[in-house]
C-alpha cells in the first residue's frame, strides 16, 4: 500500500513493494514542492522484472477468464472506492486540476471494468480447410494467445487511466507486463499496482518499475524475452524506441498538433465551447488537444471575438481548488519551451490575441492568430496551452491546410451540412475524424491511434486486446471414411 504524503514510496517488483538507495524526488510542478521520492531502478531490477515475469506470463496465461474478470473487476471497484485519494494523487504529481483528475479516475475505473468485459470475448473461429485443393478432410480453428511480456513506457499527461489502458487489455488477454512510467509522474501507476494487489492479481503479472527511460528503458526494449513494447509519448523517444527494438510488437501512440474546422454552418457557440476546451484541457498537454483552427472566413471575425472571450475566462490557480479551471505545465522547462515558441512565432509576424505570460511553470491560455506556416508552433506540437486560428476560404483549403503537417492523430470537424461531413471524413489524414466535436473527444472503447507520425497500431480496450494477442491455428486431419 503506497502513501502519497509519506517521504519515500518503493516501486512494485514483481508483487512486492520495494525501496532502493537511488531515489527520485517527485515533486509537485505548481510550487515545486517535494511530494516523496520512488526508486530510481537500475538495469538490474529491470532484468529482475524480466525474469520474474517470465514466471508471471506462465502464471497469467493459464488464469481461467472468469479469474481474470474476477481481479479487474476487484481492481475498478478498489478504484472506485478510492476515487478522490487517486484523483488527488493525479493533480498533485501532474498538471491537471481536481475537476480534471476525478475525470481521468473515473475514466479509469471504466477502463478496467471494459477490460473484464472484453475479456471473455477474446475469441477464433472457425476455418473452411478444404478451401484449398488437396486439404479435404482437415477442420480446424485459431484461439487468440497471449502474446507474452509486455513492456509498457507511459507519459505523463495521463497518469493513471493510460497506464490502466495497457495494464487492464493485458491482465484480459493472459500477459505478463512490466510498466515503467514517466518519471514526472510515478506514482498514479503505483496507485494502479496497489489496486491491482488489493484486487489479489497473483504476484509477478505486473511490476510498476520507477526509473529513468534513458537508464532503464534500453533493458526494456531490447531484450528479447519482452515480446511487445506498447508505448504512448513523444515521437522523438518514440522514434529512438522504434529503431532498437528488434524483433518484437510496438504499438506506439505518439504526439499530435491536432486541427479543428469550422464552417460557416456550423453551431458556433458549441464550436467555441469545444474547442476552447479541447485546446486547453490539462493546459494544453494533451495528444489529442486542440493546437491549429481553420475557420470559415465569412465567420472568422465573430469565431475569434467569441472564442478569446471565452479564453479570458479561464482560470488559472491551485490545482486542488474547485475553482480552477487551468493548472501549471509539467515543469518550468516545459513553459519556458512554450513561451520560446510563441515569441519565435509574435517576432515572425503572428498577433498575440490573448495569453502570453508565464509564472514559473504556469503558462497563460494563450491564442494566435496570423501565424506564418514555417514557425515551430505551426508545424511542431506545442503540448501547452496555446492555440493558433486560421481564415480559411472553403472546406477545401481547411483539409489541405489541416494535412500539411506530418502528424494525424484525430480532427474536429464543425459543420451541419452532411456533404462537407462526409468530405472531410474521408479525406483528412487521421486516425478518427469527430463530427461537431473537437479532437479531443474520444472514450475508451473505441480504436484510438495515429496516422504519420502519431504512431502505428491503436488502442482502446478489444483493439489493445487485439495488439496484445496472437492468433494460434490449430487443424485436425481427419479419416474421413
Ligand atoms: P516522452 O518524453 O516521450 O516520455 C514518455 C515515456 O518514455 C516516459 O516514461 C519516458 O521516461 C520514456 N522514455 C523516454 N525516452 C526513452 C527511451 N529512449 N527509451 C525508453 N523509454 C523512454 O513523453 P512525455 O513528455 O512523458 O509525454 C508527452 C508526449 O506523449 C506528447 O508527445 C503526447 O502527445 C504523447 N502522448 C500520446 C498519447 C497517445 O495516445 N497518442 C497520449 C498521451 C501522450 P522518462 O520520463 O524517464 O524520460
């Protein structure tokens, strides 16, 4: 059992809670103020996790299904009954404010519980043998299998429920897995681990292994009794992941500098409303935020009146404050980043509508508009709280505006009319198009992923499950008399 105000949390090794003498302060981005420290792992615990859960896959695999639905089930209802200490525990390593963490809790809790549902329909089928001349007399089927180890690297943004997404999907499907989270944010996972402990999970199908990606990650991703890398984070590590792995599965969700359209249709005060929210939810460090607007011209004016006016009201503050709408970013670094870019962005000619301004780790909610197209910020993910608005001519000009980028994560799409809908499904450059919605709307069963450089393979809990297993052909040459 871990305890956020205690001053050293151990990590979770193969079903045991244990500390190391090179710790990691984690600390809260808002004040800088020391919340504990965790383990920093060296090579060899994680070569230990690899090898315990090589026990752990043959333990994991052979649990009946409705063993596995009985755990994650006890594991969402721990969850649940712990709701505020888990949603206290995601503000105060991370950025988001209280009213954002109980979402990502209860999310989470969602995540669990469709994982067990999804467990008992892991299922083959059938296959016609004698399709193939010569192959009369044979019937047979495939089951889907475990695919093994999974080792899963988490970013920070979401804490908790994108560490439940792959740890759910791979107790369902019979894995063994191995977690080693962001360093800024340890301790959600380990909350998830002690969840999974209290839910009676046997030992060694999961560690939560606390570490740093470049003093741990290598161990992780090449060795080769790890079968499957599934990754969520930055391209660049992301990329660097890709090139060492070797011969295993990567699932990788990756970043995004995510497009909104809106027509001259449209219902604009929803538009602006989704929008505002969707670019800066958790201040902006989001994969799926909204970063560049394309905007009917005939609208253009009235759009960017409304939606500034809606920006001023934002409110920036404590993150356990009810009243908060916005919090820090996840270290002054990363605002001093952001700043950088949108005054590379004001020097290149683009008009500071509103924003701007940095204390510390916090960034104002920010809106530009005229930004030239070779800026970082015009091409680049910004992940913070600022959002670039565009005059567009027609829907044409938004989708190829919308495309010139190298990412293609999800779009937003405003607009009434179903010809423009249809057009700008089919030819946007993304893994899922929402239709008077931001791109920030998704849940957690659908197939969630990229296209370009936002990654390879999806998730959301029966397409994970698909990731995470492999088809087995099993086939019966039968005497027929
Ligand atoms: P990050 O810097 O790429 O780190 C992600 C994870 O990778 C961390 O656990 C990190 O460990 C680890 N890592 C870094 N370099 C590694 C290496 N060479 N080998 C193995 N592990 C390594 O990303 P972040 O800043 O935490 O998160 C923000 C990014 O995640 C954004 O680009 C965002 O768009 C993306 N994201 C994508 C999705 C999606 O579903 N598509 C969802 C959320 C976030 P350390 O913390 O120790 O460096």
């Amino acid at each position: 059992m871990i305890n956020v105000e205690t001053v050293g949390t151990n990590m979770f090794l193969a079903g045991k809670w244990v500390n190391r003498s090179n710790i990691i302060e984690v600390r809260d981005p808002e004040d800088n103020r020391l919340l504990t420290t965790v383990p920093a792992a060296s090579k060899e615990d994680m070569l230990e996790a690899i090898d315990e859960a090589k026990v752990g896959l043959k333990i994991a695999s052979n649990m009946s299904v409705h063993q596995r639905v009985d755990i994650l089930n006890k594991a969402a209802d721990y969850i649940e009954s712990h709701l505020e200490e888990y949603a206290i525990t995601i503000a105060s390593e991370g950025s988001k404010t209280i009213r954002e963490a109980r979402k990502e809790a209860s999310r989470c809790v969602q995540t669990i519980r469709l994982s067990a549902e999804e467990a008992r329909r892991i299922t083959g089928e059938t296959i016609s043998f004698d399709q193939a001349p010569g192959s009369e007399g044979r019937q047979g089927y495939y089951t889907r299998i475990p695919i093994g180890i999974i080792g899963a690297i988490t970013p920070f943004n979401d804490p908790l429920n994108l560490v439940a997404h792959k740890v759910g999907p791979a107790i369902a499907s019979g894995n063994a897995i191995i977690v080693k989270p962001a360093t800024a944010t340890p301790l959600s996972a380990l909350k998830l681990a002690e969840a999974f402990e209290a839910a009676g999970l046997p030992d060694k199908v999961l560690s939560v292994v606390t570490g740093y990606g470049y003093e741990i990650g290598d161990t992780l991703v090449t060795h080769p009794d790890v079968r499957m890398i599934s990754f969520t984070g930055g391209v660049e590590a992301g990329l660097a992941i890709t090139q060492k792995a070797g011969l295993k599965k990567l699932s990788m969700e990756l970043g995004s500098n995510s497009p909104g359209i809106v027509l001259a249709d449209a219902n604009m005060i929803e538009a602006v409303e989704a929008n505002v929210s969707g670019a800066f939810w958790a201040a902006g460090q989001n994969c799926l935020g909204v970063q560049r607007l394309y905007v009917e011209q005939t609208i253009f004016e009235l759009f960017v009146e409304e939606f500034v006016a809606r920006t001023q009201e934002y409110r920036l503050g404590n993150k356990l404050s009810e009243e908060t709408d916005m919090g820090p970013l996840i270290s002054e670094k990363e605002a001093i980043r952001v700043e950088s870019w949108v005054e590379e962005a004001v020097l290149q000619g683009a008009r500071l509508l509103c924003g701007g301004k940095r204390n510390g780790a916090s960034y104002e909610p920010t809106v530009l508009m005229d930004v030239p197209d070779h800026c970082t910020i015009a091409r680049e993910e910004v992940f913070g709280p600022v959002v670039l608005l565009y005059a567009v001519s027609n829907i044409k000009e938004a989708i190829e505006r919308s495309n010139s980028v190298h990412f293609g994560l999800q779009a937003g799409v405003f607009t009434n009319n179903l010809e423009y809908a249809f057009q700008a499904s089919e030819q946007l450059e993304v893994g899922g198009v929402m239709i008077n919605d931001s791109s920030d709307y998704r849940i957690d069963g659908m197939p969630f992923g990229g296209v370009k450089a936002s990654g390879l393979g999806r998730e959301g809990v029966q397409f994970t499950i698909h990731e995470m297993t492999e088809p087995k052909v099993i086939c019966f040459k039968l005497n027929k008399q």
